[in-house]
C-alpha cells in the first residue's frame, strides 16, 4: 500500500517544476509527445492485461480433468502478428517524436529574437544580453533570475567555466547540458506574464557538485513594455552610497573584498560609470563568453531571491550570507572557483559584524 501512495503521490497536479503544466509551445510540443505515448503505452497494457487475464482463466486447472492440455510449439500468425504490431506502432511514435526532437533542437534566427549569452557556474548562473546596451556601450548582465518578454523567441548560447551543468525550466522546454570548451543553444518562448514576484522554477539538471541542488533558476516572463521598462533599468548604474553613510563605510570593504570577485556597474559624483570586479573571457567553442567569478550585484535589490535563487533577498538572510555563506548554502570552497576563495580565507570572508551590517547597508542601496 505505502509504495502504491508514493507512485501515486507523483500524479499530484500542483509541482511547480512539471513538464507536464506546460507554458509555452515547444513544452506543448513535448507534452503532446508525452500524452501520445503515454495513451498507446496504456492501450498496449490493457490490451495485453485482457488477453493474459482470459488466457489463466481459460485454461485454468478444473477439476476432475486429469488430462494433459494440447501440446504446442510456436504460432506463426502470433508471433508475426506481434512484431508487425509493434513495428507499426513504433513507426508511429516515431514520426512526431524525430518531428519534436528536430523543432527542439532548431536555433531560432531574425532580428526578433532574443539573444542572451549563458554561463553555469558552481554553483550560479550568469546571463549576458549581448544585443541589449548602454549609451556607452555595455551590455545587460545579470544573475540566477532571467527576465524574458512573453511570446518571443528567446536564444539561450550556453557554456560552462567550470563542470557540466544543465539548464532547465520544465514548464518551458526540455534540459540541455552546458558544457566547458563548448556552447549548446536551447530556445525559451513562455505564452504569458508571470505574476510579480512569482517566478517561474527551474534547476540545474545535471550533478554538478555539493550546491547542484541550490543551483536554481527564477524565470520572469513579462509583457513588452515591462521587460523594456527592466532593461531600462538594469542597464542604469546604481549610485555610488551618499559620503558618511553606513553604506559608504560598507562601499570601501566592498571595493577591497567582494570586488574580487563579484562586478558592480556604479555611477560616480562626477556621473563617471564604472565596472568593477573581474571581466574574463571564457571560450565556449566558436563562442565567446564574457564571465565573472561571482553574480554581478549592480541592481541587487530588484531580485527576488539570491544564492542562485535559493533564499529570499532579504536583509536577515544576506547578512548571514555575507557572514558565512558556507554556513547557508554549503560550497565546498577547496574544489571550486570561489575563486580567490582561498585567498580570502573562506569560508569565513573575515569581516566584523559592523562591516557586514555596512556592506548589507550598501547592498540595499543598489535596487
Ligand atoms: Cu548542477
């Protein structure tokens, strides 16, 4: 019985992450695929269930009868029958199936699609729109939470700094690996908005290392105008804190610790705007990548969530991130590239409640 309830518990309509709610037309696709098959695996079974049940009944012992059954061997119209059978209805499936696969697996081109660059990281995604800039000419970066506009085809490029990772939204499409020295492509189209603050869940699909299970992803689907209106504003600095404040004391520890590793796009007194942190290239094949060691922070505040959309962005849990995030979300620093982790004497960043309550304060600032 308790096996029986696990089984079926998996048939609950309400997980988040289901490919079988899709959200938009190729994860139709798939799940039309699905209910195809599933359908003719269940005529099959009952089909074979019947004449298995009819065959024990009708030639069960019965008593009194102590004669021995007709001795047979092999029945060519059987044995025929079934293979042509089952050769047709694989060459069923198989149609919509290498169909499906194909439509999958296409890159979608024109000027209306789309284009963001894609790096996993252990454990954390990064994301590049090249087409979208700045007056000066940078680009939208961002991290764990992707914001797209509803009924447009997106083109994910997708490599790997590290080891390989997969990238997938089930309510959107199927998972694709991300792979180190190589790019892999996979196409996001959502049908509709989603409610502020309730993004769609994703994850990364393939064993990754000790964080793969918080190495989430937030999905923001938008309307035109109010993706426009996020690239706006993701694209504008964020200000430097005001000379005095917490924040400023929290800005120069920023500047000698987090930069390290993390970027922060900032707006100066005199309207200078600066990139700080590590700007690396990461070759993924024929592609290049721009990459960071840790999520650019410039607009911190505008996200919902953080350490890969793992807890809620709030001021309790990232002074306890900032404090110990090995503590939080365990990391493993010896085997991966919190890259100058070591150099900083991670896990602990080694800073005084004062700093960390000043960096929080600072953190704040960038909305
Ligand atoms: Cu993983």
């Amino acid at each position: 019985m308790a096996p029986l309830v696990l089984v079926l518990a998996a048939c609950s309509g309400n997980g988040p992450q289901s490919a079988l709610e899709p959200g938009g037309p190729i994860a139709k696709d798939i799940d039309g695929l699905w209910d195809l098959v599933f359908w003719l695996a269940t005529a099959v079974m009952i089909f074979v269930t019947i004449l298995y049940v009819w065959a024990i009944w009708r030639y069960r012992e019965r008593a009194g009868d102590e004669s021995e059954p007709k001795q047979a061997h092999g029945n060519t119209a059987i044995e025929v029958g079934g293979v042509v059978f089952s050769v047709v209805l694989l060459a069923i499936i198989s149609v919509p199936t290498v169909r499906g696969l194909l439509d999958v697996r296409a890159i979608p081109e024109g000027p209306d699609v789309l284009q963001i660059q894609v790096t996993g990281h252990q454990w954390w995604w990064e994301f590049e729109y090249v087409d979208e800039t700045a007056p000066d000419g940078r680009t939208l970066i961002t991290a764990n939470e992707l914001h797209i506009p509803e009924d447009t085809r997106v083109n994910l490029t997708m490599t790997s700094a590290d080891v390989i990772h997969s990238f997938w939204v089930p309510t959107i499409n199927g998972k694709r690996d991300v792979v180190p020295g190589r790019s892999s492509n996979l196409t996001l189209i959502a049908d509709d908005p989603t409610p502020p603050g309730e993004p769609i869940p994703g994850q990364c699909a393939e064993f990754c290392g000790l964080a793969h299970a918080d190495m989430r992803i937030k999905l923001h689907v938008h309307t035109a105008d109010s993706f426009a209106a996020w690239v706006e504003e993701q694209l504008a600095p964020s200000p430097l804190p005001a000379e005095g404040t917490a924040a400023a004391a929290g800005w120069d520890t920023f500047n000698a610790v987090c930069t390290t590793c993390h970027q922060v796009t900032l707006e100066d007194v005199e309207g200078e705007v600066v990139t700080y942190g590590p700007d690396r290239l990461i070759t993924g094949g024929d592609v290049e990548f721009r990459s960071s060691f840790g999520p650019n922070l410039t607009h911190l505040f505008s996200r919902t969530t953080f350490g890969s959309g793992t807890f809620p962005l709030d001021v309790a849990h990232l002074t306890q991130w900032v404090d110990n995030p090995q503590a939080l979300k365990p990391m493993d620093p010896d085997r991966n590239d919190l890259a100058s982790g070591r150099v900083l004497g991670m896990p602990d960043l080694g800073l005084d409640p004062v700093e960390i309550a000043q960096v929080v304060a600072l953190l704040e600032t960038w909305k």
